[in-house]
C-alpha cells in the first residue's frame, strides 16, 4: 500500500470519471414528444343541467357562462326570453342535439338543457344570519357537519327551502362544497338558498347563540325523542355526516340532543332524511299553531 498523499486534483479526477460512467449508462430518449394537456370544453364542477336547474338559475341573478339547449326547448315560452337575457348579459349560447347535450353531460338526465355557471359565492355569515332575522320571526338555518355526498347535501338544501327556512352553514374542510351535482339533486331551489361556507364550524354554532338561536343537533341515540321539543324562536338545527354522525365538539356546542324514535330494526337513517324529518317536525309545529291561533 502507498504512503503517497492523494492530490486535491487526484481526487476531482476521480469524482469526474464516475461522473461520466453513470452519465453513459443513462437512457437518452431521442426527439422526445411533448406532453399536450386535454383542454376540456367544460367543467364538471361548474356544470348544471336539466330543466328545473337551469331554469332556476337563469331566473337568478347567477352568472351563466354558456347555455346548450335543443332548438326545440330554446323557443319554449319558458325558457325563450330568460335565454335572450342571458344572451345579452355575456352568456353564450349554443343550439344543439340531444345526442351532444349527452355527450357534454356525460349521459346525464339533461331534459334539453344545460348550462355552465360561474362559481357559486358563499354568503357572508353575519351577511345570512341577518338576512335570516330579517326574512322572519322564527328564522331556522340549518348547519352541515361534514357532510361529504353532494347527493344528500342538495338533498337537504331542496328539503329546508321547501319547508321555509331561510341559509344553511356549511365547514370550509372536510364536506361537500356547492357544485354541480348539489345544484341538480336540489331541483333550482339552490338558487333560492344562501349557504354560507365557515372555517371554524365551532365558532359560527357560538356566533349563532349570540344571535339568540337555540342549537340542536340530531344523533341517532342518547338525544331526547324529537316530538318531546317545543321548537320556538330562532332554531339552529345541526345534522352530522353520514358515517361519523356529528363530531364531539360540535355536541358540546349544542344546547340540547334530539333523536328520531325508530320502530323498526334500521338502526339509523340516511342523513338528508334524518334532517327532513326533523325540519318537517319545527315546520309542522309552527303551522299547526298558527291554524289553531286562526
């Protein structure tokens, strides 16, 4: 073995020749092509279809973007003058088959129609919370824990616009946000619906009892039955997700637990129809008081 010292120059010779060794076992491509990006003719995030839908939205003050309609319905009486409005506020409207509205749709139940819409805005809490005292006496909001299917969020929204009640609350994470498939499951009453989007759901169930609404949140058990409550004044009704239920620390902002009594072996129900059953039980007792006070 050699004593002799190994030169600073020896050493970045050495460096360089395995440089070069794995450089050469590298597989150069030739003429490589480049990577071309789909440009998709829509998204379907921001994609509505379907009579009842889009004709809500074009009877909204909502931005649509493009319209695909069947020549046919385009001259309906219903839909003829909304379109020429659209048409002059920047919307673009194209004439096409029922064969490219199911392509555009991805064979969806289009009825004709479809149309592409700006991003939904979320109402300002305090902005839906004022709105709501204002729209009435005996204001409900309903609040969203986490719902993740868009189906039952649309679900609920078509049901608390039908029965009366006036925003919905929805977390920023972890839940469905508002898109296209919650404006169709909800039939255009989306467009007649603010929902209002929060960071901290905690924090808006407080801001609501500073309001003087009374907070309820729906389990499956340990709550008190739902015919038991008397719901008067300002109600904040909170249904929790699908699989987990609502969350520990939403309960404890919570000023009381309601339950459903179930007869039958089903020890649970779906979490739009919980909350349909549960808003037509405040929608029921308030009508049934104003019949008997007339």
């Amino acid at each position: 073995m050699s004593n002799k010292p190994i030169l600073r120059s020896d050493r970045h010779s050495s460096r360089k020749r395995k440089f070069s060794e794995k450089k050469s076992k590298r597989v150069v491509i030739s003429n490589p092509q480049p990577r071309v990006s789909p440009q998709p003719e829509k998204n379907e995030d921001d994609l509505i279809y379907g009579r009842h839908s889009v004709l809500a939205a074009l009877e909204s003050d909502r931005q649509l973007n493009r319209i695909w309609i069947t020549n046919k319905l385009h001259y309906d009486p219903r839909f003829h003058n909304l379109i020429q409005a659209s048409k002059a506020k920047g919307a673009v409207i194209d004439e096409v088959s029922l064969q490219r509205l199911s392509q555009i749709t991805n064979g969806a139940n289009h009825q004709g129609v479809a149309a592409q819409v700006a991003p939904y805005t979320y109402h300002d809490l305090d902005q839906l919370i004022a709105q709501a005292k204002a729209n009435s006496d005996e204001p409900v909001i309903v609040i969203a824990d986490g719902i993740a299917d868009p189906h039952n969020l649309g679900a609920i929204i078509r049901t608390a616009e039908a029965l009366g009640c006036q925003g919905m609350i929805i977390p920023q994470r972890r839940a469905a946000g508002v898109t296209s498939a919650v404006s169709k499951v909800s039939a255009g009453a989306l467009e007649l619906f603010p929902v209002a989007r929060v960071v901290n759901l905690s924090r808006a169930l407080e801001t609501l009892k500073a309001e003087g609404f009374w907070i309820y949140g729906t389990v499956a058990e340990g709550g008190k039955r739902l015919q038991d409550f008397n719901f008067r004044g300002a109600v904040g009704l909170v249904i929790g997700s699908e699989s987990d239920g609502l969350s520990l620390l939403t309960q404890r902002c919570c000023d009381d637990l309601v339950s459903i009594p179930l007869g039958g072996r089903t020890p649970s129900l779906n979490a739009s129809v919980a909350a349909a059953i549960n808003l037509y039980e405040i929608y029921r007792q308030r009508w049934s008081e104003k019949v008997y006070i007339q």
